[in-house]
C-alpha cells in the first residue's frame, strides 16, 4: 500500500512540476502585447503549481525512504 501512494505522490508531483515549469517559461517567454498585465497572475499559478508539487514529490521521496529504514530492521 505504501508503494502505491508514494508512487501516486511522486507521479501528482513530477506532473506538477513539469507543469508549473512550463507555465513560468510561457510567462517569461510571451511575446504577445497583452501579456504585461496577466503576468503577475501567471507567475503566481506557476509558483503555486511549483509548490505544491515539489511537496507533494518531496512527501513522495521522505515517506518512500522512511518505509526502507523500518522495512530493513531486524529484531534483536
């Protein structure tokens, strides 16, 4: 079960990620004459989305790495 939803949270969170990325170099990027006032709104969704995600990847990592720890104890 656990493997399962470290694998959901990783996976949620690449995709964040991946989107919040793409959102911050489309911001940066546009060419277009209207883009000065939506700027500051794109540039916080992107870093929402970053957030997030880099949490949500993050949980993933840590609640993985602790399931290795208490998998490998052994009873003395």
């Amino acid at each position: 079960m656990r493997s399962g939803l470290v694998a959901a949270l990783m996976g949620i969170g690449g995709i964040l990620l991946a989107f919040g990325v793409t959102v911050l170099l489309i911001a940066i990027f546009t060419r277009t004459g209207e883009w000065r006032p939506q700027l500051p709104q794109m540039l916080s969704v992107a870093t929402l989305v970053l957030v997030v995600g880099g949490a949500m990847f993050v949980a993933g990592f840590l609640l993985d790495r602790v399931g290795r720890r208490s998998g490998e104890r052994t009873p003395a």
